[in-house]
C-alpha cells in the first residue's frame, strides 16, 4: 500500500489482526497494523468484554510512519480461559474500524 493521505481520516486496517505464539505458547501476541489521523484510541476486546492491563495483558500502539501504528496486544502466562472472539476497535473523530480473530485451543 502506498502512503496514506497527510489529511484527517477515519481509521483503516492496512494488516488486520494476525496471532503468533512466543515462550512455547505460554505467550500470545495479537498484532496489527492501521492507519489514522488523527490518531486513534485502541480498545481490545475478549467476548465483547474490554481488555485492561494487568500484570498478564500488555497493549502497545506505536507510529512506525506518520498516520501509521503498530497494534500489539500481548497475553502472557496463557491458560484456557482465554480461549474465545477478541477484537481489535480503532477509533477516532472521523470514524471507527473494528477486526476480530478466534483463538481456540484444539
């Protein structure tokens, strides 16, 4: 994709979420990648519930480009329970986006 407009813009996915697993599965990170300007709120979601930070969930956004973020939600210590739908919400005052990703232990 090309570079994104200098103008003020609702958010869009340029990578919808993706996961990958670190320290043999004890370790989950959800990623993604969008553009906004200006920049948007992130919220993460587990079965329509909001994800806060804690001492198991980390969340980072970071501009690698202008109008452009890095979205990393990371779970750590990984057990069952958080099996289920999570979602990614990007929003800001021209608009929202959201994307989900199903993690199931099989």
């Amino acid at each position: 994709m090309g570079s994104l407009p200098k103008e003020k813009f609702a958010p869009r996915f340029i990578r919808k979420p993706q996961l990958r697993q670190e320290d043999e599965g004890n370790r989950l990170i959800f990623e993604c990648e969008l553009g906004g300007n200006p920049k948007p709120s992130i919220t993460w979601y587990r079965s329509d519930e909001v994800i806060d930070e804690d001492d198991r969930s980390f969340i980072k956004i970071e501009e690698t480009k202008p109008n452009v973020y890095s979205v990393v939600l990371e779970l750590n210590d990984v057990i069952e329970t958080d099996a289920g739908l999570y979602k990614v919400k990007a929003k800001n005052s021209f608009g929202e986006v959201a994307a989900s990703i199903n993690l199931n232990f099989s």
